[in-house]
C-alpha cells in the first residue's frame, strides 16, 4: 500500500518521502521548508492506520473507511484529515447523540474547510441535513470535490463565513501556522465576493426551530459572535455545540461563562470546547 503510493511519485519526490520517514524519527527541523514539512505525516498516515492513498502530484486521494478524500498536496489539508477523519477530533459531540439515542438531524457546519466534518457526521447520520459554510474559495472547491467524490446529499453548501452579524468579509492575514486551516477574515460593511452571516439567520434560513448540533472552526471569529453587540438568542435552539476557542483573543472566560448562563454542560476534548444542553441528560 506505501509502496504503490511512493512508486507514483516523482524521483525527487520518493527521496523526500523518504527522508521524511527517517528525519520523522529524529527531528522534524529537517523537514520544515513548507514543500518538504508534511511528508513525515504523509507516511505517518499510510503506515499508522493503514491507509491506501493514490497521488497525482497535485492531489492524494485517501480512501478509508468507504470514505473517498482529496487532498491537496504540500498543504495542511493532510492534516486536517488525519485530525478529523483518523483520530475522530469531533467523536465526543457526535457519541453525545449516538450513546443517549439522541436523533441528530441538522448539523452547522461552521468552518468547514475541505468538508471533511461534514464526511465525518454523515457517515454516521446519513439522513442528517447539514448546512456547511467556508469563506476560502480555494477550501470550497475542495470541499465540494470531497462530497461529490462520496455522492453526499441532503447537504447545502454556502461559501461565507458566520459572525456578529450578515455583513461581508475580507481576508485578514491568519494565525499560528497561517496555512490553508488557519486563514482569518474582518468584517466589513461594504460588498465583497465573502457574504458573513449571523447564525440566528442561518437558522432562520436553513433550519427552523431547534438545531442538533453546531461545529464552530472559524479561526477567531468566534470573538464576534459571541461579542457584546451580538444577538446570542440562538443557543436556546442548540442541543450541543463544538467549539474550538482560539487563546489569541483572550475570550475563553467569556465564551464559557455565556454557554453556561445558557444551560450547557461544557467539557473539553482535545482542543475542541463541547457544550451539551443539560436536558439531554436528565
């Protein structure tokens, strides 16, 4: 399986693919140009948890677990995958429904990135209707060849963002690693090509009365909607939230304090905030 993927690859490339499985075990310092530092997690991947994977030179295709994956080569889409699809980042929200026999079935996907969470929820709920919004037009693209290559449906896809309020957005630099997972956006009042929404006209749209679940990855606009002139009112529609809190903005006191004024349990995993409305579990 490791072998057919590397024998497609270009000689320069076998090398490096390579030497990313050796220098892997020694320092990843080696490897971290941005063409050279993802391969030691490429072969993590293949040779860890058994994945069969097929490459062009512009894309890998990941096939695990009946799913169908494209990624795009040299980028942190890799990664997401390995966090969403392989080690189940968001398996604590959704065993919230599966354990408790709690019916899931609408799903904001909110900062969906390449679409994999929205894979990784229908696999299980395939008659769930999701709503999945991403404002990088090159991260929409591959979102939409992921859902076409798995034939998804009942899922509508936006290319937007979500915050305090409907507005339009433009790109704002990025955080951390600042690579295709990391890209973040300001709000502006003057029309762009980004529409941002507000998650109560999300709902209002898209999924009238209660909400099941809401995953919310927008790389520091969560300090929008959670801010002071935000309307807040859509929590008293969710059951369960994932959240993923970014310490850059110093807001996670105050998120937490609003989730709780508002009846959630609120536990972490990993790096993603859940938040559990209290009645689910009495």
């Amino acid at each position: 399986m490791i072998n057919q993927f590397i024998n497609q690859l270009p000689i320069l490339d076998r090398i490096i693919f390579w030497a990313g499985k050796f220098f892997n075990k020694i320092g990843n310092w080696f490897l971290s140009y941005k063409d050279y530092k993802y391969w030691p997690s490429y072969y993590n991947k293949l040779a860890d948890y058994k994945v069969n994977a097929l490459s062009d030179g512009k894309f890998i295709q990941y096939y695990f677990k009946d799913l169908k994956i494209f990624t795009r080569i040299f980028s942190s889409d890799s990664l997401v995958f390995e966090l969403v699809i392989l080690k189940e980042e968001y398996k604590t929200p959704v065993d919230i429904f599966l354990l408790n026999n709690v019916p899931l079935n609408n799903f904001l996907d909110l900062g969906g990135n390449i679409g994999l969470t929205t894979l990784y929820v229908k696999k299980l709920f395939p008659d769930c209707h999701v709503v999945v919004l991403e404002p990088d037009e090159d991260n929409f693209l591959m979102a939409m060849k992921n859902f076409e290559a798995n034939c998804l449906t009942n899922t509508t896809s936006i290319r937007g963002g979500v915050g305090k309020k409907d507005c339009y957005l433009v790109t704002d630099g990025g955080i951390r690693d600042k690579e295709e997972w990391a890209y973040t956006y300001k709000e502006v009042d003057t029309p762009t090509e980004i529409v941002s929404y507000s998650i109560n006209t999300l709902l209002k749209e898209f999924t009238p009365g209660e909400v099941d679940f809401i995953k919310i990855d927008v790389e520091g606009a969560e300090k929008e909607i959670f801010s002071n002139e935000a309307d807040i009112s859509f929590l008293k529609k969710v059951k369960v939230l994932a959240l993923e809190i970014h310490d850059e903005f110093d807001t996670r006191i105050k998120i937490n304090n609003i989730l709780k004024e508002n009846n959630f349990i609120i536990f972490n995993s990993g790096e993603t905030t859940i938040a559990a409305k209290r009645n689910l579990f009495q």
